[in-house]
C-alpha cells in the first residue's frame, strides 16, 4: 500500500508523520487504520515497536469534530509513563499538522486539582490511567456522555484483576454505541474474552508474529550473582553501545547498578517504582536527550517505554516469564533496526534460555567476557 493517504489519512497528519521521517505505514497501520476510522470495534495485536499507537491515533484524531466542545476520545493506559509517551504523540501530530483540538493527559502521577483545571478547557481527547479517570468521572468533572471511542492501549493488563472492574465501569460510563479499541503485543485468551464480552462484533487484528522482533540478536553470560552489577560496567565498555537499558528485578538492584556505573565515571539515569513523579520525567529527559546513554530500570518501565535510538538491552535479572522477557528486549530491534539483548545469568537461571527459545521461538548464544571483549558462541 505504501503511502497514508490510501488509508484515508488526511494531508495534514501525513505531513506530520513526513516531519518525524515517517513515510510508510507499518502492517499494523494498513491492517488497523482503515477499520478503526470506520468506527468498527477493534482488537489489534502487534509485536513491541510495530507503530500500534499510531494505528489508532491517525484515525481518531482524523474523525475529531473540532467545532464542538464535548470530550470525544479516551485512550487508557496501564502506567504514567506510557500515558505521557502516548500524548506526546499526540502532541507532535498536532504541532506538526497545525490541527486544532485539545488533548490533556489524566495520570493518577499527577495533581488530581491540576487536571480538574485542564478540563475546563474542554479536551477533545484524554490520555488517563483507569484510576484518575474514573475517580473525575465520579466526580462528575469527566462528561463521558459524547465519548464516541475508549482506546485500552496494553490491554492485556488493563483488562486483567484490579484495572478490570475499573475498566469495566468507564465502558459503563459511555454511550451503548461508542467503538472500543484494544491494543495489545500478545494475545491472551482471558484478554481476548474479556474483549469480546463487551465487544460481540469485535474485529480482531494479527499483525507480525506477535512475538519478539527478528532484528534482535540475544546472547546469554552465566555469573556469579553478586557479580552482575559489575559485570553491566563490563559490557558497556565491551560493546561501547549509543544507548542501553538495563532491567532488573528490584528496585534496590537498580540503585546498586546506578552507584556502580556512576562511580566509575559512566553517566546514568535510573527509574523504580520508589521514584515520584518528577524524578522519573528528569531521568527519562535525561535518557531521550541523549544527556546519558544508560537508562537503569525496574519492570514499571519495561513496558509501553518508547525511546528511539535503543541500541541495546542488557538484563541484569533474567525475567521468569516469557512474555516478561519479550516486553523488555522490545525496547531495542525497532521499526527494523538492529537491536541486541545480554541476559546475565545464575548458574541456577541457565534453564530459562531454553524456554524463551521454546515460547518465544528466538535463539540464543552463548557468550564471555574475555580481555574486554563479548566473545560469543554459535548456538548448538
């Protein structure tokens, strides 16, 4: 297909997607665009970095009605960061195509007064979490009566335990007629049916394997646990990458990891779930700008955290769970780029490598540092 305006994108978003170098649409886009702007309910299910938050942007904020005043989309999303990632593309598609409507964000991160102000400016479309949403809904500050389309961007978390029955009482809040759209990397059954109860007609949308991306190459260090920290220094100056996250599990780890690159004069910005608001932003604008090239992380940001340029990921602990282990190495392998993942492991981790080979259809190599340098094995 190769070009938006074929998807019935209009001149000005397409010339806002020119001025962030976007020229073609991805799978998903041709897949979601078309189905979305005709108000259908959807499913949409792509692998990390296949442009899914564009999918439904281009169309939604092709369809706004700028001459009225009442709040028209809602996008959801499970996390403050992946919130702010989501309006500020939001906010560059209206710079860059000079369209005039309003987007506010609605966090449970931020000043609930605050954003009791910003809604007397009467948005055409909010980014919010479940929980501050629903709570200016009660409040009878968030008019939801001329809301034609909720987005549940990561869907797979918010239509799960808590997130559910608040999820579940917005989609109440709404107009019977209003389109739902879900978005999601992985397809789970107990997703997918809860989907499809409040969406019978729901159109469901597979684009790419669903899986981790063939861009990325994955290799494997076995170590002593109180090495790792260590060890991450280690592999910087081995692979010299332009831009790496390291994930861990704890938020203590991350500290630790933090303290030992900074001591040895490497410039690093860390994020946990112990970090307010402000210092999160201040290290993730640290990280995008380029100001330091080591982002440090628990899992809050191994999902939905969209930084360009991610060169490499480094797990410092190895993730349980496959689909864990795909959400983190997305984060590099983007849009066709070359990506690589180092996972350090315990001797009592090693078992790991073959069930993310087994689940996730990847292979690994096997690799050492030697000298300075990551010398790695051909896969048996």
């Amino acid at each position: 297909m190769g070009i938006f305006s074929e998807l019935g994108v209009g001149v000005a978003l397409e010339q806002a997607l020119a001025k962030q170098e976007i020229n073609a649409p991805t799978p998903v886009q041709e897949q979601s665009v078309p189905e979305i702007r005709e108000g259908r309910d959807v499913y949409m299910c792509s692998e990390t970095g296949t442009g899914k938050t564009l999918a439904y942007l281009l169309p939604l904020i092709e369809g706004l009605d700028v001459s009225s005043s009442g709040l028209q989309v809602v996008v959801l999303a499970p996390t403050h960061e992946l919130g702010m990632q989501i309006l500020r593309q939001v906010q560059d598609l209206k710079q860059n195509s000079g369209l005039d409507f309003r987007a506010v964000s609605l966090v449970g991160a931020g000043s609930s007064k605050r954003q009791r102000e910003k809604l007397k400016k009467r948005p055409h479309l909010v980014v919010g979490s479940p929980g501050r949403v629903l709570e200016l809904i009660k409040a009878r500050k968030l008019k939801m009566h001329t809301v034609r389309t909720l987005v549940f961007d990561e869907a797979d978390r918010l239509l799960h335990g808590e997130a559910l029955a608040l999820c579940l009482q917005i989609i109440r809040s709404c107009v019977r007629d209003r389109q739902l759209v879900f978005v999601s990397a992985t397809a789970k059954a107990q997703c997918l049916g809860q989907a499809r109860k409040q969406a019978p007609d729901l159109r469901e949308l597979q684009a790419g394997s669903g899986s981790v991306s063939s861009c990325i190459e994955h290799a494997y260090l076995v170590c002593e646990e109180r090495d790792k920290a260590d060890l991450i220094r280690q592999l910087f100056h081995a692979l010299e990458p332009e831009r790496v996250i390291v994930f861990t599990h704890r938020n203590e780890m991350v500290e630790r990891v933090a303290e030992k690159l900074s001591f040895h004069r490497l410039p690093c910005a860390a994020i946990h779930s112990e970090c307010d608001k402000t210092e999160r932003e201040q290290a993730l604008r640290a990280f995008r700008s380029g100001k330091v090239r080591v982002l440090v992380a628990s899992d809050v940001a191994a999902r939905g955290l969209d930084v360009k340029g991610v060169t490499h990921v480094f797990n410092c602990d190895a993730p349980t769970q496959s689909n864990d282990y795909m959400h983190r190495v997305g984060r590099t392998g983007r849009a066709g780029e070359a990506g690589r993942a180092v996972s350090l492991l315990t001797d009592r981790e090693t078992h790991l490598v073959k069930r993310y080979e087994r689940e996730l259809g990847v292979r690994f190599y096997a690799a050492v540092l030697k000298a300075g340098e990551l010398l790695v094995s051909t896969p048996e």
